[in-house]
C-alpha cells in the first residue's frame, strides 16, 4: 500500500512543503556561490523546518580537510551570510549530517570514498539512498564529475529512491557547447533529473510576473500589440566585476546575463497563458515564445555593447574595466549589452523588446518595464500635457520587490495641467512574510523534485540560437564602446532606440 505525506498536499496551506528523507552533496565548496548562497540557503531551509530531521550535506573539493574542518567553513558561512537568526539547536541538528570527501574531479578513490559516506549516511541519517548532486563548479569540470558518478555507482538510484544533478550556469559559451555539456549530462542522468539552475527565477518577483498576468482582469486585456507600444528589461549593476576576471574575460555580459536571466524573463513576461501551473504547461508555454522570438535585420543598428572605464560610482573614483587585475589589456569583452527583439505572434506583432544589462551603471536594479501606448485621442491642449508620458506596468524583480503603475493625472489648481504619477506596490510593506532567498526555493525544489522554475534544455538551446548571431556579428564589429562608470552605458544604447523614436526609462 503506498503512502502520500499530508504535509505535501498542494491544497493544504496550513504547513508548507517539506522535503523528504534526502541529502545534498556540493562540489566545489571553496567557491564564494557556496559560502555566501549555498551553504546558508540549506541553513536556511532547515531554520524553517522545511528540510528532514536526518539531511545531510556533504562537501567535496580539493582541501586536506577533515568533517570538523568543513562543518567550521558551513558555520563561518551560514553566521555572515544567512537570512534567519542563528539558532544553536538548528545548527547542532545540521552539524550531525555534515561531511566532507577531499580529492579531485576525476579521482576514482575520491570518488569511492564518497559512495561509502553516502551508504553511511543512509544507514546513520535514513537518508534512504536519496541525493542531489550540486555541481557549484567551472563547466569544464562537469564531465569529469558525472563520469566518475556513474562509474562508482553513484548516478543511478535503487527503486524507490532518486539521484539528481543541479548544474550552474553558464549552460555553455554558445550553442555548440551547450549541445555537447547536455550530451555529458544525458549520457548519465536523465532529462528530469537535471535540473538546470537560474537563480532570478526563483525571485519572488519573476514569480509574482506570472500571478499579475493570469490572476488579475486589469492587466492580461491590455497585454498585446494593440496597447503595448515596447518592452524594457533591464538588469544593472553598480559594482565592477570585482574578483571574478577569471570567470568573465572571455564571457561578457551577454552570455553571462542575457541568454539566460534576461531571456527567460522575456519569456515569463510574453509567453501564452499555460493551460496549467505545472512543469509541463510552463516549459511548453516558455519554449514555444522562445522559438517565437526574431532578431532584427541590422544587428549594427539594433544591438549596442560596450565596456566600462574609469569613473565615480557611489562617490568613489574607479578604475575601467581594462585597468581591473587580471583583466588583458587587449580585453574585447563587452560589461555591457543592449539587444532588440522581436516576437514573430499575433499577440507581440510589431511590438519590440530591449534588453540590456551591464556592469557599473548608475544603480543596482533589475526591472521589466511594459511601456503603453498613448491615448488615442487626448482633449487637451499641448500645453496641458507637455509633462504627460506614457503610461507604464514596471514590475521591480530587486531591490525594493514590487510593482508601479504609472498614469497620469491633473495637478491640483485652477489650470488643466496632467502629469506622470505613480502607484506603488512594495512587497515589504504588503505582507509580513519575508521573501526568502532564490536559493531556498531553488534547492527545496530540488529535493522536492518540483522542476516548474528550471529551464529544460530545449530552452537553453533556443537561448544560445537567438543570441549566438548577435555575439558573431560583434565578433565581426570591431571593439565594444567605452562609457564611464557611473553611467548608463555607451552612447551606441541611447542611439539604438532613439532610431525607433524612444528613450531608456531611467530605473
């Protein structure tokens, strides 16, 4: 006779969704994702009570450490960085389920040492053969590390239990390679039990996208080409690429934020509405927009890119991106992108999306602005609306979560005078529930097995095929467009939609 946990009823909002007997093994624990996102995401979890009395959580990474060594890392880590209070009981409670397994990627002894910590934990913690293998590693690590799962045994799971493997992006540098990390993947672990990490898409606010579209009767009539005159999705960042040279010479902003963040954002903002909220409906509502989207003719005039110099951001002078250490000389790495899109439906015909993200602008914010039409007819003289702009859905994804409604409206006095104002929601000010951090959800999900919020890699695939002919054309173009930190990126953006008769909206 099977058994089905209360505690997992979707109608039952009385306790949330507990994870069931399980563990989770990282690789690649010395890295900052780790320490500052990981590590006290699963304390985290377990402070709300959402992880079983027996998860465990094992460490492997190239260190001559032993368990107490990695449990003082996990504590160092969860005290600076995690989102709840510190609680010794919670802790004690994790700190029995710590372990740590030293060796390389491609160590069999390493390798078969951390088949017998997992059998061990089985036995000790009843984590009945249950484990999510965490990849928070270089891709080009990821075959020597799933090879090694499977040889050892490690990748397939006995009846009634499960393995999975969690990937960080970047999924790839272009299409090619993501093609070829997936048939590494596929090789060993089936297609479901991957699950492909974007972290912005556990934000409560890319979630909430969805419950703003499909929940309410005010927005979806107004959410097509017959209203939307354009579509902005911005991320900036005020802060420089700060020690990760290594990581981004080579990658730049557009593979490293719009091929995944910024397009699955797209996605969420114009796909149809799904038959359901489910994996199934979601991914086949998100992949049939992306398949849907067309690059524009002339790429040199609707795509920009640049790179950050010398500047003042937050008061202080800083150096460009060309004097950062260990950045080349040479360096035709873009740390800013801005592309046009279009969306080849009835619903999107003639309406265009910009994108853009970039390194050391003005502030730090990640925005979807839907930009409407002007009225038809106004009654009013020129002079009475010469303040009037359009009107505007923004949905904030960070900081300061929430949603403007921008409209216009008289001035007080005796004159006909209209003017932009706002209506504001702020998530911190509507619920006394605090939003929890993407990577609790995202590893809960996980251990759940609930894969709604993880882009499949037919997804990833069509990602790589919009933005792969924009990358060779600027591969062809010469060097990206200086712009000083601070700003909001090179003039190149500004004339981009200027041509269209359009401005940036300034977050």
């Amino acid at each position: 006779m099977s058994w089905t946990n209360p505690l997992r009823d979707p109608a039952d909002r009385r306790l949330p969704r507990v994870a069931g007997p399980c563990g989770l093994v990282l690789f690649g624990v010395t890295g900052d994702l780790s320490r500052k996102k990981l590590m006290p995401a699963v304390y985290d979890l377990a402070n709300r009570g959402l992880l079983p009395p027996g998860f465990s959580l094992v460490g492997f990474a190239r260190r001559d450490w032993a368990d107490q060594d990695f449990a003082q890392i996990v504590h160092d880590s969860v005290k600076e960085h995690a989102r709840t209070e510190f609680r010794e009981e919670v802790w004690q409670q994790l700190l029995e389920g710590i372990r740590f397994v030293p060796g390389n990627f491609d160590d069999p002894a390493a390798f078969e040492t951390l088949r017998r910590t997992i059998e061990e934990l089985d036995e000790s913690r009843g984590t009945d053969g249950n484990h999510a293998f965490y990849l928070a590693i270089p891709p080009g690590f990821f075959g020597d590390v799933v090879t090694q799962l499977e040889r050892h045994g490690l990748a397939e799971a006995k009846e009634g239990s499960w393995r999975r493997v969690v990937v960080e992006k970047p999924f790839g540098h272009d299409l090619a390679s993501a093609r070829e990390l997936d048939e590494v993947l596929a090789g060993v672990f089936s297609e479901d039990s991957v699950f492909r990490i974007d972290h912005y898409l556990g934000k409560e606010t890319v979630q909430s996208i969805l419950a703003i579209r499909f929940a309410n009767a005010m927005f979806e009539p107004l959410w097509n080409a017959n209203y939307v005159d354009h579509v902005q999705i911005t991320m900036a960042e005020d802060v420089g690429i700060g020690g990760r040279a290594g990581y981004y010479d080579g990658i730049g902003a557009a593979r490293d934020v719009i091929q995944n963040h910024l397009l699955q954002l797209m996605a969420l903002v114009a796909m149809e509405e799904p038959t359901a909220f489910d994996a199934h409906s979601l991914r086949q509502e998100k992949q049939k927009l992306l398949s849907s989207i067309v690059l524009p003719r002339r790429l040199d005039l609707t795509t920009a890119r640049g790179q950050y110099a010398a500047g003042w951001a937050g008061g202080e002078k800083v150096a460009g991106f060309l004097e950062e250490e260990g950045i080349r000389r040479t360096s035709r790495t873009e740390t800013f992108a801005a592309i046009t899109l279009h969306v080849a439906n009835r619903r999107w015909a003639g309406v265009p999306f910009y994108l853009r993200t970039g390194k050391r602008l003005g502030r730090r914010v990640t925005e979807v602005a839907v930009v409407l039409k002007r009225a038809p007819h106004q009654p009013f003289s020129a002079a009475s609306t010469e303040e009037l702009g359009q009107n505007a859905i923004v949905i904030r994804v960070q900081p300061d979560e929430g949603m403007t409604v921008r409209f216009g409206s008289k001035v007080p006095g005796t004159a006909m005078e209209i003017r932009d104002v706002n209506m504001d929601f702020v998530y911190g000010g509507s619920f006394t529930e605090t939003s929890p951090e993407a990577y609790e959800r995202l590893i809960l999900d996980v251990l759940l097995g609930e894969p709604p919020l993880f882009p499949r890699s037919e997804e990833v695939e069509l990602s790589w095929q919009i933005l792969d002919p924009v990358l060779a054309a600027w591969e062809r173009k010469g060097k990206p467009e200086p712009y000083p930190a601070g700003t909001w990126g090179p003039e190149s953006a500004e004339k981009m939609l200027a041509r269209d008769g359009r401005t940036w909206r300034r977050p």
